[in-house]
C-alpha cells in the first residue's frame, strides 16, 4: 500500500526549503522517536531511501532482550 504525498517548497529571497511530510500511520509502524536522525540515500532520480543515523536506546534494548 502506499501513501501519496505532495512535495511542498517554500522560496524566500536568497534560499528554498523543500518539505515532505511522512505520514503519521508509517511513522508509527517505524517506531520513530521525535528527535531521531535519519539519512536520505538517492538511488537513482525515482527512489530515495531513508535510513536510521544510529539505533536509538529504545531499539537497542529491544534487540539485545
């Protein structure tokens, strides 16, 4: 299943900011924490990857129990 998405960009005079909001229901299934780092790979100019920086505590204890 997917969730589509609008890619979002603000202009000001000397900058853009391009936003795309992740939708809460995956955020959830990923158990992201607020704050968490994560790293955007490009696969080729279709697909784009996201990966988690560093395993949080919450998921480093889950993995060693």
């Amino acid at each position: 299943m997917g969730y589509p998405t609008k890619v979002q960009v603000i202009k000001r005079k000397a900058s853009e900011q391009w936003y795309v909001n992740f939708p809460a229901v995956l955020a959830h299934a990923m158990e992201f924490e607020k704050g968490e780092t994560v790293e955007w790979i490009v696969k080729d100019r279709y697909a784009l990857t996201m990966q988690r920086k560093e395993a949080s505590d919450k998921h480093a204890r889950k993995k060693k129990r």
